[in-house]
C-alpha cells in the first residue's frame, strides 16, 4: 500500500489526471479511513471486551481487508473512485484488526514476557512483510519472468498474493489463539458503551496513564510522519523510486532482529529507558537528513531507523500493556490505536508550514524533532507499574 497502491493510482486508475489530484484523491482516502477507524476503536475495543469476542471481531475486520485488498486486482483502467473505496475499506479492515490484535497481548503472553513477546510480533511482522515485498518487486522488475504482460499487471497481480497472504497467516490466530472467557455477554453493545464511557474517564482521572498517552500520541506521530513523508522527501532530494524501494526494503529487513534487540533491551533495563534510546536515535536521524545529499547517505538514514522503528513500536505497545487492566485491554487499545490513527497529523503540517515560511524542506523535516522532544518530556513523567 506504502510503494504500489500510489503508482497503480497516478498511473492506472486516475492516468492523465494532474499528479495534485492523485495526491488529493489518496490524501483524503486516508484521512476517511484514519477517521473512520480513530472514532469507532474504542467503542469497538469496548464492545468486544465485553462480548468476549476480540479474535471473533478481530477476523471479521481482518476479513474486509483481505476481501478488499484482493478487490483491487479487479479494478479497471480508469476506475479510481472504485479503487478509492477499495482502499479505504482495506484501511479500515487493517487497522481495525490490529487493534484488536494489540489488545490479545495480554492474553497469550505474562506480564513478564511481554516486552518480549510485544518485540517478537512487531518483528515478524517486518521480516514476513519484507518476504513478499521482495517477491513483488522481482515480479514488478521482471515481469515477463512470471508469464505477465507488463509491471502495471504485475502491480496489480501484487495485490491479490497480499491478500492471500494476509489470510493464510491468519489461520493460527484463528484456530489456536485463546482469549479469556470471564465476560458478561448479556447486553453486549449497552455493556459496551458504558465500559466506553467508564475507559475514558478512568484514564482522565489516572495521571500516569494520561501522561502516557500523550507523550505517545507526540512521538509516534514523528515516528509515522517520517514514514508517510520519506519518499517525497528522498524524490525531492533527487533520488529515484529504485533507491527509495531499496532503502524501504532495507528498512523492513533490520526491523526484524533491532525488534528482537528492543524486547530484550525491555525486559533488562526497561520499556521505559528503551523508548528513551530509541526516541533519542530519532532525534540523531532528523538532524542528519538535513545534511544528506546522495542515495548512500540516505540509505545510511533508512538502516538507522530500520534499527529503532520496530522497537519504539513494540515497547509503546508493551508498555501500554503493563498500565491497563487485562480485562480491559481492548477498551483501552481502542484508544491507544485511536491516538495512533490520529498521528501524522500534526506533523506533516508541522514540515508544510515551516517549509512553505522558510522555502526549505531540509529546514521542514527539522521541525520534526519538536514532536520526539515533547513526547519525551512527557514520557519522563509516565511512572511504569513495577513487573
């Protein structure tokens, strides 16, 4: 979705179209799915604490993704608003499921492991990730080699091996997966809503759990700011979509061990100090882009935050874990996931503006390093609950 679903939309589906109108068009698909999903996680997450149901709901969103995503396969030339529809609802299918997913952590793992554990899913997710991106980009770079007409049909042939993909790897957690069963089923939706209402005035009144989320919604929202605005910042720099594949591929493939390396890093000197090495890397990595000139340069960039993305991620999640009662955990990654969806949002906004006053994009990716520096303030202040 990062590299082939914005190709396949200037190229295929909205081909002739101004490239502003494509950026528009895949800008507000994902602000509608973002919304989508920020409002109604953690009435969801409410819901299927109270049901018993978070693998159950957990599927079902996981199943819109997949259906969606092998839809778009079937689009035809010409087709965006089709394929604009497909997207969003992929969006929401994916990110609806994790959320669900974040929550099972406290279900299959103990509190003492769950540093580890939290690392170990974050890091499978990069490797398997990076497994079949390897796959569709020698389909896209020979084509003909796989019996296709072209790189367009191989992209959009890339879709329908996602789909699969996402679905077969999904089969262990639906069959041998097991969630508590102490719920009270009787009136789901009404429970629902009010452990919704409950959640949300239980972490107001809790300053250390408040503290956190903040902190998180700041820093996380750095962290996918440099995700979402890195190829347009590396092709404004002059660099091709070969070198950024690369460095994209790159990036997914250190993730795996460097998650690996930050759940241990938890479980011995904490989430907590761990966030602080690898927020700080962040800080180390904003400054030097300002600085970078060539494709090397930029590659050197994409190891280092390959060696810290995964890891911010998973001790977050991990350490959101140890701050929220069990039985409660879905409630509570509703909002955990809803602040997530909300991130890259002050941001991108943040870089656009400082650039557009100063002329500068180097100067705008600088702006960024405001976010990671409040967000650890912030996170100094979060009172970890002892293992």
């Amino acid at each position: 979705m990062t590299v082939f679903f914005p190709v396949l939309l200037a190229g295929y589906w909205s081909e002739g179209v101004a490239s502003t109108v494509t950026t528009f068009r895949l800008g507000m698909a994902n602000g509608v799915a973002s919304l989508v999903v920020a409002l109604s996680a953690p009435l969801v997450g409410a819901i299927a604490d109270r049901m018993g149901r978070r693998k159950g709901l957990l599927c079902l969103f996981a199943a819109l993704g997949i259906v969606m995503t092998g839809a778009l396969f079937f689009v035809s030339h010409g087709q965006w608003p089709i394929a604009v529809a497909c997207y969003v609802l992929a969006s929401i299918g994916f990110a609806g499921s994790n959320s669900l997913y974040d929550a099972l952590l406290v279900d299959v793992t103990s509190t003492e492991r769950l540093h580890q554990v939290s690392a170990l899913g974050f890091g499978l997710g990069y490797l398997g990730g990076s497994l079949l991106f390897v796959l569709n980009i020698w389909m896209v770079s020979s084509p003909s080699a796989f019996g296709l007409s072209s790189d367009m049909e191989a992209i959009r042939l890339a879709f329908i091996l996602v789909a699969a993909w996402w679905a077969v790897f999904s089969i262990p957690l639906m069959l041998w997966v097991h969630e508590r069963e102490e719920f009270d089923k009787r009136h789901s939706i009404r429970a629902g809503l009010s452990l919704f209402i409950d959640t949300f005035r239980s972490i107001i009144r809790d300053r250390n759990l408040s503290l956190f989320l903040v902190a998180y919604w700041l820093y996380i929202d750095g962290v996918y700011t440099i995700i979402k605005m890195a190829v347009d910042f590396g092709l404004s720099q002059g660099l091709s979509m070969q070198d950024l594949i690369r460095a994209i591929l790159m990036t997914n493939l250190i993730g795996f061990p460097a998650a690996l390396v930050f759940g241990r890093l938890g479980l011995t000197i904490g989430a907590r100090t761990g966030l602080y090495v690898g927020l700080g890397v962040y800080v180390v990595i904003t400054a030097a882009a300002v600085f970078i000139t060539t494709a090397l340069e930029f590659y050197v960039l994409a190891a280092c935050i390959g060696l810290v993305q995964g890891g911010v991620q998973s001790l977050s999640r991990s350490l959101f874990a140890h701050l929220v009662p069990a039985d409660r955990s879905a409630a509570h990654f509703g909002f955990y996931n809803m602040l997530g969806k909300f991130s890259a949002v002050l941001g991108p906004v943040l870089i656009g503006s400082v650039a557009l006053v100063f002329g500068s994009q180097r100067l705008g990716i600088l702006s960024i390093i405001l976010l990671f520096g409040l967000g650890l303030v912030l996170l100094t202040r979060v009172r970890p609950r002892p293992v």
